[in-house]
C-alpha cells in the first residue's frame, strides 16, 4: 500500500504525446476538428432548413433527418474495422467533403435571404438588384408561439 503524499507533491503536469503517436495526431485532430464543426452545424441548421425551404415542418421528420446523421456517424466509426485506419482518415474526409458540396449544392441560391446573398452585397443595406426575395417563411403554429 502507498503512503499517502502531501497535496504539495501534486504538480501540473505539461501535456505530451509519444513520438510515435505524433505523425498520426495531427491529421486525426484537424478532421475530427472539422467533422465535429459541421456535425454540429447540419444538426443545428437542418430543422429549420427543411421548415423553410422545403415547407417540411414535421418535427417527427426533422428529428429523423438528424438521427440519421447520428447513425450515419455511427455506422461510419464501424467500418474502420473493415477499411483499415490508413484508409479510413482520407476516406472519411472525402466523404465529408462530398456531402458539403452536396448540401452547398442544394441550398437555395435564387432568393436574397441573409446566409445566401453573395458577400458583394453585405454591408451595403440592399440585395444585388437580380435577386429576389425568398418566400415566407411558414405561419407558425398557435401552440407554439410563447404565451402572454
């Protein structure tokens, strides 16, 4: 059995990491980094993209397009047993690239709302001249507007 130690022994210790693990660190920090960002992004943004822009305001649906991002997550942390962990870091970032410009792809570029009018026209009080307005957003609901 240890003899107890004075709490003056306990010193901050300064973070490391093996030399080994090193070369493999970084790469696997900058796109978790990155993955968990835009994860959080799509999870955050996608109910009310889909109540907005698709008129889709079933939260039933909602809550499975984000599910399915939570599996999606999942099923992919399985298949590196299967794809190997050299192959699975390129991989996985090519697949997350792809379905950045999938979703960059898809959004509605034909109205001037304020996160799809170019950057030419931000600051300047007024959208580009070709640009319409983008329709209304759906009513919303009695039940869920705050009581007074």
């Amino acid at each position: 059995m240890r003899e107890p130690r004075a709490l003056s022994a306990v010193r901050p210790q300064r973070p490391a990491l093996p030399a080994r693990v090193r070369p493999v660190f970084v790469p696997a920090a900058i796109a978790s980094f990155a993955g968990f960002a835009l994860f959080g992004v799509f999870t955050s943004v996608s109910p009310a993209f889909l109540a907005r822009f698709l008129h889709v305001d079933n939260h039933a649906v909602s809550g499975l397009v984000v599910a399915l991002a939570f599996f999606s997550s999942t099923a992919g942390q399985l298949a590196v047993g299967r794809i190997g962990v050299s192959r699975s870091l390129p991989l996985g970032c090519a697949v997350l690239f792809a379905g950045l410009a999938f979703l960059a792809g898809r959004s509605p570029r034909s109205c001037s709302s304020s996160w799809s009018s170019p950057p030419s026209s931000a600051g300047s009080g007024r959208a580009s001249p070709s640009a319409r307005p983008c329709p209304p957003s759906p009513p919303s609901r009695p039940w869920s507007s705050a009581r007074r």
